[in-house]
C-alpha cells in the first residue's frame, strides 16, 4: 500500500487531489507515478468506487507497469481500476460501433498499394512509389491525421493524394488504423449525443501519466471524457514539448 507519508510534500500534495482539474509537471525519475498510485489509493479511500477511477498513458509499456504497481501497491480492491493506453480505451470505445469494420495494426501493405501504380487491379493507386517510399508515407499521414488535418488540409499534393487514396482504400475494405480509433472516438463523442453521454459518465476521475507525449487528437479525447466532472489530473516531464502548454495552468488545461 503506498503510503502518503513516503512521499514528498509536493508528490504529496498532488496526490491528495481530488476533485477538479490539476497539472502536474516534474523531472523524469522524480517519482511521479509513484504519486499517481498513491492518488488512486487515496481516491478509493475518499469513497471513490475503483471501477470509477481511469488512468490512462500512451505507450502499452507504461499501461502495464501502472498496471501492476497499482494492484501491488493497493492491493486485490483496486483490480477495477482501468489502466489503459489511449488507444486501448478509444478501442473499446469505437469498435462496438463499427460492426462488420476491423482493426488493422500493420499498414504497411496499404501503403504499397497506394503508392503503386494504378491499374484494372488496383483502383486505390497513386503511381508516388518514386517521390515517397513507405515509410515516409506512413509518418506524413500519421502526423497529418494527429494534426487533425483531412487530406484537403494537406498542403503537399503529393501526401494529399496519397493520403485520400488511403482513406479510400481502409473504407472500401472496412478497416480502421489505430489513428482513427482516436478520430472515431472523438467525432462519436463530438455527433452522438447519447454516447457521449454514457462515456462521460463512465469515469469519475481520470489521472494521465507522460502527459507530455499527447497530441493533439488524443488531448480532444481526454478532455471531452472528462467535460463533465473536470476531475482530471494530468502528469508530465516536460510541458515545453507540448504544443499550447508553454506556462500551462491547472485553470487552462479545461477549455
Ligand atoms: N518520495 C520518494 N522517496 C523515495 N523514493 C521515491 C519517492 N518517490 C518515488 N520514489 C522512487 O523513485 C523511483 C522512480 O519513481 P517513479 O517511477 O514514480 O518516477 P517517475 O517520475 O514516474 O519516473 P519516469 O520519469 O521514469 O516516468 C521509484 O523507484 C520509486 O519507488
Ligand atoms: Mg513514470
């Protein structure tokens, strides 16, 4: 059981927040997870039902090591706790909506067939594997789609077109990427009025560890799960990194 005596007067004081927004930024190594089990210990003690009680990071690595120090730290009670990645949670959001649609991890071959020529067999092509190889490809329309930005939004001709042809290609086939768990969960959350509300009432407090990895589609998703309550406390190392979050203030984090 992690104990707040253990812990420092400011990992303290973090951890002893319950309602409302906060932010938290410190060095890498300063024991801010630790903080964050012991906030969960202590919102279960201040009556907060464990399956109430969201934390969610961004790599499956952090999610896991969350994971287990919550139940090593707390104990059996806090198995209800949801740790999550936030695509792991935009997942379980989405995909009950997308019947007959599945989920693709590796895109890869996707990105050849739109980069190939066009053909009788291939509908999809754009005939660029000389001007962008696979990979670039695949970064340009990570970033764009985490940019928010549509293929019209995208300045280069070149990735525009690309970036239709595989927009084109994923719908005809049914199948989603991991980006757009995140742009699908937002424009439910955004167009559904009912499922927005059952997701925002799904958490009462959320905690999100390495904040300063958000972007700006998975920042759209944490805040909107939070509208509600804005019982939201977000930890990170480093808030230079983060677009909009130069001198961030707890009041801002909600806008
Ligand atoms: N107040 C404290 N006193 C002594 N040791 C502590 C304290 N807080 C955390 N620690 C220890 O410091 C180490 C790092 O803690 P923790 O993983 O919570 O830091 P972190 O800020 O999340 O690290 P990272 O930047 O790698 O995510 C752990 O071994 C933890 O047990
Ligand atoms: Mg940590």
């Amino acid at each position: 059981m992690p104990k707040l005596e253990d812990l420092n007067e400011a990992q303290r004081e973090a951890a002893m927040h319950v309602d409302g927004p906060c932010v938290v930024v410190a060095g890498a190594g300063s024991g801010k997870t630790s903080m964050l089990v012991t906030r969960v210990a202590e919102l279960i003690k201040a009556g907060v039902p464990p399956n109430r009680i969201l934390c969610c990071t961004f790599t499956r690595k952090a999610t896991k090591e969350m994971g287990e120090r919550i139940v090593r730290d707390i104990g059996p009670r806090a198995k209800p706790v949801v740790v999550s990645t936030i695509h792991g949670l935009a997942l379980r959001m989405v995909m009950p909506k997308m019947e007959g649609w599945k989920l693709v991890s590796k895109t890869e071959w996707m990105f050849e067939v739109v980069l190939g020529p066009k053909s009788t067999v291939n509908r999809y092509g754009t005939g660029f594997s000389k001007e962008l190889n696979v990979e670039d490809a695949m970064l340009a329309i990570g970033k764009a789609k985490n940019s928010k930005q549509r293929p019209e939004q995208v300045e280069d001709p070149i990735v525009r077109q690309v970036y239709r042809a595989y927009e084109d290609l994923k719908k005809a086939r049914k199948m989603l990427d991991f980006d757009d768990l995140l742009l699908k969960a937002n424009e439910f959350l955004r167009t559904d009025a009912n499922f927005a509300q059952k997701m925002q009432s799904r958490f009462t407090h959320i905690s999100v560890d390495e904040f300063q990895d958000v972007n700006l589609v998975q920042w759209d998703l944490i805040r909107k799960l939070a509208e509600p309550h804005h019982n939201l406390l977000v930890v990170g190392d480093d808030f230079q990194s983060i677009y909009g979050f130069r001198g961030a203030r707890p009041e801002l984090i909600i806008c």
